[in-house]
C-alpha cells in the first residue's frame, strides 16, 4: 500500500473507504461522500444535520475556528446550525489559563450565531504538540432547503462569493507578520490580519441568502486545498463536469501579494470564507445581485457541464486542467 501523505486523503482511496466501511440506513437523507461535509438525517417535518471537523493548523484562535468552520459546512447545506460540542486535546505543560481562552473563544462564537454550546470532552495528553479542536456541530434544516454538494447540475452557473484564499490570507499575516513586514506595509498586514473576521471566514450569511432559491440546486464550503479542490469536489459529487473562467475568479490585492511572496497559488490554500453555489442561469444574475445587496461579494466563475467534457479551466485564453490540492498550498510555508 502507498503511504499517505499529509493533508487530504486521496479522492480514490477515500471513496473506497467510505463505499467499503460505512453504512445505510433508511432515515439517512445524506450520507457519506467525496464533498459532502454533513450528514442530513430524516427527523420527521425537518433533518438534522450532523457535522464534524477538527481544528490542527492555529493555535491563536482555535476556538474561534473550530467554530465557524463547522458551523459552515451546516450552513453550506442549507440548514442553520444550532448546537455544538467540542473534543478539546491540549498538550503536556498546557497552563489552565490558555485553556480557559480555548473555552471563552468557543463560548463567545457560539454566542455570536446564535449557537448553544452543550458538551464535549476535555483532556491534557502527550498524543499532542499543540492544541486541537474536534468540533462537532448540529443543525436543522427543511427538506425543501436542502442544499447537497451533489446536487449541481449541467449547465449550472458556477458561482462564488467574496474572494480566494480569505482562511490563507489571514493565517499568513498572522504566522508570518514579522516576515513580511519587511516587505509590504504595517497597514496591509493588518488589512490581512483582519480577514479572519473581514471579510471573515463565515458563510452562514452567503448561505441564508441564496438557500430559499429552488433553482439554487448545490452549495460547498471550500477549505483545505482552496477553490480549486473545493470545485473538483462540487464536480465529483454531482458527476458533472465543470469550466472555470480563471480570470473572473475574485482575488483580493492582499492575497495576490502574500501568495506571490510565498509562491502559493491561491487557487489552492484554505479558503473557508468562500461559498460556490450552483446555480440555473435563470436565476444567476438575482441571486448575485441579492448578495451584493447583502454586502457580500459575488461573482460568476464557471459552468457546469456534461461529465465527458472533463473539468478544465480556461485561463489567458487557454484551456487547461484545473488543478486538485491534496496538499494545501500553505504546507510551503508551514510544512
């Protein structure tokens, strides 16, 4: 067997694991599945979506994260996430202090969406070098809204919200500040900082706007492995093919200087922060200008196609394949 490398699991070995290992059962609305972040769970007049994702690669605002990154993946299926628990593993030496913040930052969020923060379990243990967050998030949503990463459909308009690489951005400015002030201004790190929360890394509003749209017929929350991966998730899911317009593709000034400095494609690092939306034409330019009226940044990258006709970008008037991130982009930097 190939040894596993870092980052997210092979596409082919994960499908593999999943169709071999996990199970039906008739109230699962949706299960398991290469892009599907959430299981939904038939409750009667509405589902419960079911959600987990731990927390590795910060330490600073690890509650915080933990937080809106699971909290996306229910909004990201249309639903509203309504409780959260949370697996905290923090390393020998840790202070009782730097615990307590884990746990204000956990509070705070919940609190922020209105989210009730109800369990979870708590330890010190050497099996860690730093601290890690396994939320697990809980939400509901009406069958009529339900959003699936599977559900894109050939000549859907491919749509995506505020810019690439927001996640990547601010864990740059913040890991690195020190660095790249040497290069770029003390005002444009902190324009960078601020993307945690400006233009923040939350769909739950992206996701409210568009989900009561039937014609809206898929919604992914892209992170690790960037836009790029995100989409060749939306496209295996929903057995379409896929063209992206490289140069519609919004990338803030901020992020070009900081991946060019690094040499990362932003096309390829976290972008949690980012909703892709599928969409039929017919209601496109609506639910675009719905977001913008939102304040929220929305462009048009892409369409879906028949699966024969593969999943390619056009950039500079080429054609060429769309890149698939196992490895995060930022790995460059943070190994």
């Amino acid at each position: 067997m190939d040894e596993l490398q870092t980052g997210k699991i092979d596409s082919a070995v994960l499908d593999r694991l999943i169709s071999k290992y996990t199970h039906p059962h008739p109230r699962i609305v949706l299960g398991p599945g290469i892009g599907e972040d959430a299981a939904v769970i038939d409750m009667g007049d509405r589902c419960l979506i079911a959600k987990t994702d731990p927390i590795t690669h910060v330490t600073g605002e690890i509650g915080y994260y933990a937080v809106h990154i699971n909290a996306n993946d229910i909004a990201a299926t249309g639903g509203t996430p309504v409780w959260f628990l949370a697996t905290i593993l923090m390393p020998e030496q840790t202070r009782s202090d730097e615990l307590e913040q884990v746990f204000a930052q956990i509070s705070t969020s919940c609190k922020n969406l209105g989210v009730t923060f109800c369990g979870g379990h708590t330890e010190v243990t050497s099996g860690v070098n730093n601290p890690i967050v396994v939320g697990q998030m809980l939400g509901e949503v009406d069958k009529s809204r339900l959003k699936p990463t599977s559900g894109a459909k050939p000549g859907d308009d491919l749509i995506m919200t505020k810019w690439a690489a927001i996640e990547a951005t601010s864990i740059m400015a913040i890991d690195c500040g020190a660095e790249l002030t040497k290069r770029f201004s003390e005002d444009m790190i902190a324009r960078a900082r601020r993307y945690l929360y400006d233009p923040g890394i939350s769909v739950i509003q992206d996701s409210r706007i568009v989900a009561g749209y039937p014609q809206v017929h898929a919604l992914h929350d892209p992170t690790e492995g960037g836009i790029a991966t995100g989409i060749h998730e939306m496209a295996y899911a929903s057995k379409s093919g896929v063209e992206v317009w490289y140069d519609q593709i919004p990338i803030s000034e901020e992020t070009a200087a900081l991946c060019g400095f690094y040499e990362i494609d932003p096309l390829g690092t976290f972008a949690s922060g980012a909703l892709l939306i599928a969409s039929d034409p017919s209601v496109s330019d609506e639910v675009i200008d719905q977001l913008r009226a939102g304040g929220i940044n929305a462009a048009r990258i892409g369409r879906f196609t028949d699966p024969e006709a593969g999943i390619y970008m056009v950039k500079n008037g080429s054609r060429e394949p769309l890149p698939h991130y196992n490895q995060d982009e930022i790995s460059k930097i943070f190994g």
